[in-house]
C-alpha cells in the first residue's frame, strides 16, 4: 500500500458484474467510511453538466435524454454495449471529468477520516487506480455473477455477457488487486472480510499520522 503520510487513505472497490462491489461498498458505510460512487458522479455530471450533455447528445443522438432532461439509460446501455469503439468515445469524455471530480471530493475529505472508499466498476479501464493507495478487487465465481444480474435486472444472458466482455476480466483485475474479497459465500462472511479491511486501513492511517 503506497500511503502518504498524515493523510487520509484512498482505497478502490471494483470487480465485475455482479461481483458484489456495491454491497462491500455499504458494508464501509456502515462502517463509517465514506464512499464516492464513480456511478452517481458520472450520472450526475452527465444529467448537469451542460458541455457533457451537448457532446453526449452528439455522440448518441438527441434519445440519448428523456423528455425530462433525464439520461435516458436504456438506450444509451443499448448503444454502448453493442459498439465498442462508440463505447471508447463516450468514456472518452465522461472519464476524465469523473476523475477529476473524485479527485476533487477525496481531497476535501482528506484528513476528516482515516479512509475513503472509491467505487468504480473501470477503476482500472478509466486509470483511476493511478490516484489510489490500493484497490479491492471483488471477485465471484462467472456464472454466480451472471445469475446475480440476470435475477437483479431482469436481463437476458446474452445482455449480461456483453456487458461483462466490455470489462476488464475478474481474473485480470484479481492479478492487479492489491485485495481481494471473495464473494462466493455468505453476506455474513462477506461482512466478516470487510470488516478484517476497515480494522487494517483504520489502523494503517493511524500509524501513518503518528
């Protein structure tokens, strides 16, 4: 873990789809950890910022937004999914805003608390983990995570393998974890592990404030 002394620590949660990374991520929160979801701010940014919503808009066409200036999810999940270099154009401009905004909030809560989690399914993809301490990797058996998404979002098989085909694999993102959370079993094992981590980047901070 490359920490910096004095300063709150900035750990990444990801995994594949259906990995369980969201429900790691509120087991920190519950916990007391703050959590920057790279989703809610790419939402958030995509809905609100105006220069975004123009190139995006371009991109994908004016369906791309609903009627009531929502992101039009569906369509645009669609159109992604299914053309990979339209996908690459449309993280090429959502990314580095992201990035940026991440960066923006973890330094407003550097030293507020000993660690702040980061959850991002393209840690990886987007380099996110280039201004993280470390990063969990939550991993799970392929075919459990595809039954997970199939159950969680109604969706057909063959959505979900196209979704995870524009990820990173698990196993390439386990040989880069730093962590890593096996969630095969139980939540309460799951929950057990996630506390074993708090109890680690807690103590770890401290040490590194002394």
């Amino acid at each position: 873990m490359e920490s910096r002394p004095g300063t709150t620590l900035r750990v990444g949660v990801t995994g594949g789809i259906g990995s369980g990374k969201s429900l790691v991520c509120s087991f920190f929160q519950k916990l007391g950890a703050p959590v920057l979801s790279a989703d809610d701010i790419a939402k958030d940014l995509m809905t609100n910022d105006s220069g975004l919503r123009k190139a995006l808009a371009r991109l994908l066409g004016p369906e791309a937004y609903l009627a009531d200036g929502s992101l039009n999810r569906k369509f645009i999940a669609e159109r992604i999914f299914s053309a990979p270099a339209l996908q690459k154009k449309v993280n090429a401009l959502v990314h580095p805003k992201v990035a940026r905004e991440i960066d923006r909030r973890m330094k407003a809560l550097n030293g507020l608390t000993p660690y702040v989690i980061v959850e991002a399914a393209l840690i990886y993809e987007a380099g996110l983990d280039a201004m993280l301490d470390s990063v969990v990797v939550v991993d799970a058996e392929t075919e459990v995570r595809i039954q997970r998404v199939q159950e969680r979002d109604r969706s057909s098989r063959e959505d979900v393998e196209k979704r995870t085909e524009a990820q990173w694999s698990n196993k390439r993102k386990v040989q880069r974890a730093d962590y890593v959370l096996r969630n095969n079993g139980s939540i309460h094992e799951l929950g057990q592990n996630v506390r074993f981590l708090h109890t680690l980047f807690t103590t770890t901070a401290r040490q590194e404030q002394e």
